[in-house]
C-alpha cells in the first residue's frame, strides 16, 4: 500500500493525524502530509479509516509499490 494526500484538496482538517499520527502530520497551514508512504501492515486497518474520514478526500492509496 502507498499513500499520497492531494494538498490541493485538503482542508486540514487534521481526521488523518488522530486517526493515525504515525503515518499523517500536519503542516503549519494545517495540511497534511504523509510521514510513511509505505505504512506498516499493522496500520493498514487505521489507514483506510483515516482515508474514510477524511472530508475532503485528499487522501489517496495505491498498491503500486515504489521500484
């Protein structure tokens, strides 16, 4: 799984950084940015969530995986 947020569609709500911290933070314009694109298999489950919750839908998952 890789994760990429879309800054041009997020409204900082800040849902991905409690959701899942160690793999979201937030900027100082409160826009989150991606902390592990290749998050663990153990917050897969937290990573959906937050992708879920997120009210703008900036967040994006893939199954490619980086060469």
């Amino acid at each position: 799984m890789r994760i990429t947020v879309d800054a041009e569609r997020c409204v900082g709500s800040g849902m991905c950084v409690l959701t899942v911290g160690e793999v979201f933070d937030q900027q100082d314009d409160g826009r989150a940015v991606v902390l592990r694109p290749e998050p663990p298999a153990g917050t897969w489950d937290a990573v959906r969530e937050a992708v879920d919750l997120c009210p703008a839908a900036a967040i994006v998952l893939s199954t490619e995986r980086r060469p």
